[in-house]
C-alpha cells in the first residue's frame, strides 16, 4: 500500500477516536410540517438525529412525530444558528403527561393527550459543532424517561418571529452507509440553512479546481511533469476535488471560530480537513507519475484512495451520486 494512503488511514483511526468523544447526529430536513397530519415522523428517536427546520413565519408551528416505548429515553437539544434571531419554544404532547404552560392558539394538541411547554433561552455565547462545522445557540436541553407506552408529537413555534432552527432528538451514534455517503450534501444543505450562499460554500472548492487545472495545464505546456491520458487527468481531478472539500471545511471552520469560543473540538474539525488534503495531495502525485513503470501499483493505490473517499467524505461526489 503506498505511504501516502497507510497515512490517511492512520488519520481515519484517529478520527473515529475523536468521533468516540463527541456527539455525531445524523441530518435531517424536513419537508412540510406545519399541521399535525403531516408531522414529520422520527422512525427511531432513539438514534441521534439532527433536524434542521425553519419556521417561515410568526405565529406557526412544525410538528414532529415520534413512538416511544415505556421506560425509553427521550433525548432533546433546541438550538439555532450562531446567525439567527429566533428562539422559539416547544412543545412535548403525548399520553400520561401532565400539561404545563401555555400553549399559543395556533399550536394544536391531538385530542386526549398532554402537552408540557419548554421555553427556548438564549445562551450566554454560542457554541461549536465540529463536524458541520458551525456555530448555535442551544435554547433547550431536554433528558426524560417516558413513563407511558404511545405515540408523541413535538412542535417547534414562535408567536412573532421567524427563521431556521435545529432539533436534535435521541443519543445513539448510528450511521447507515448511505447515510454516511449523503453526508457531504446534507452539510451543504446545512450551511444553506444557516443562511450561506451555495455560492459561498462551493467558492473555495471552485477555486481549487480552478487553480489546479490551470497550474496542470501550465505544467503540460512548459515540458514539467503533467498528467497523462484518461487515467492521469481523471486521477488529478479527483485529487482536486479532494483537495477542495478540505479547504470548503477549513473556510466553514473559520466562519464558525468567528462566531464562538475555540474548544477542543476543533481538533476533531482539522483531523476532517487534513484527511481530503493529504488524499487529495497523494491522488495528484499518483496521477502525475501514471506513465511510469508501476501503474498497477498506481492503480491499486489509487483505488483505495477513492474507497477512502467515501469513508472520510472528501470530493462531495459521493455525496452527490447517492441522491441520484
């Protein structure tokens, strides 16, 4: 195995270590679900997942929907965007629970269930999230055991205010494959929901790409090394590409640190961002030696390095064909 890809794996180990210690939630965006009967269902509100929604205008709710068993863990984080105004409240609504608080008008409550109102509060200074990254506000932090067997709802809602808002539900780290692959897509989607350009968040992997293929081309025209054939140019694109979704990070990392406090998270940021550099730098190197006399070699390490990709979520391409 070459050098280069013994040492991305070394990384990946080291990355799953810093996985260990932190909380790794699973996307999801919902659809509509402004009314009851289209409350977006949780299948397994056990396992962490990351909601990210949006209230599109005052005086709304979005209703979530999710079956507990008794004795289950019901795991909850309220928080929005370090750039957002909004705080909102929730509401728990569900069989054996007491109602408490105040529920807005326009919040509705299935009939024979409780409803307990949590209002959301501002922290003092926002916080960091190493894997997206980004910086939030977290307004509610919620970890209750169901005493009653059924099915619950959530509702996100404000009276007056509007904007994006995010959920975290449950607390078992589990990732399916396809998951893990539409990671790099569903981040996008996160900066998007935060309130990024799509323009914005690709600029830095435009770039290289960009910079790249022109520093390639003025390599071939000067006589220096240079890819060669088919397997040269597709092994320096993606190689490129790798590159690029390292610096989209490490442009995301310094937009999040602009917002909130260095914590040691962010290790577990550089080790995401090192992982596509030092790939991407060894996918180009490969590439630009395609011609010499150790192209299985080449091949084979090559291909190890695209496997690689897919695990360490570099070249968003992946991401990308999963949707399709």
């Amino acid at each position: 195995m070459h050098r280069q890809c013994r040492f991305t794996t070394v990384l990946v180990l080291l990355l799953i270590l810093s996985v260990a210690g932190t909380e790794a939630h699973v996307p999801l965006i919902p659809a509509n679900n402004g009314a009851l009967e289209t409350a977006t269902p949780i299948d397994d509100p056990l396992k962490s997942w990351a909601i990210y929604g949006e209230l599109r205008t005052g005086g709304v709710a979005n209703y979530y929907r999710l079956d507990l068993a008794e004795g289950d863990r019901l795991r909850l984080l309220l928080f929005v965007p370090a750039e957002s105004t909004l705080t909102p409240s929730l509401a728990l609504m569900g069989p054996g629970i007491e109602s408490q608080g105040v529920l807005p008008s326009f919040v509705h409550v299935p009939a024979g269930l409780g409803a307990r109102v949590f209002a959301g509060e501002r922290a003092v200074q926002a916080s960091y999230e190493p894997f997206t990254p980004a910086s939030q506000y977290e307004l509610l932090d919620l970890d209750l055991v169901v005493d009653t067997a059924g099915t619950y709802y959530l509702a996100v809602f404000h009276a007056s205010q509007s904007g994006p808002y995010g959920l975290a539900v449950g607390y078992r780290e589990e990732f399916s494959i396809l998951e893990w692959i539409r990671v790099p897509v569903n981040v996008i989607n996160v900066h998007r929901w935060s309130g990024q350009s799509l323009g914005f968040i690709l600029a830095p992997l435009l770039g290289t790409l960009l910079a790249g293929f022109a520093l390639l081309f003025w390599r071939r025209r000067t006589g220096s090394s240079a890819p060669q054939g088919l397997f040269g140019w597709l092994g320096s694109t993606a190689g490129l590409l790798y590159i690029g979704s390292g610096a989209m990070l490490l442009m995301q990392l310094g937009v999040a640190l602009s917002r909130a406090p260095v914590t040691a998270a962010v290790i577990v940021t550089l080790i995401l961002v090192l992982l596509p550099l030092i790939a991407g730098a060894a996918l180009l190197r490969i590439a630009l030696r395609a011609h010499s006399k150790h192209v299985l070699r080449a091949r084979a390490t090559m291909a190890c390095l695209g496997l690689l990709g897919f695990i360490i979520w570099a070249g968003l391409l992946g991401g990308r064909f999963s949707r399709s």
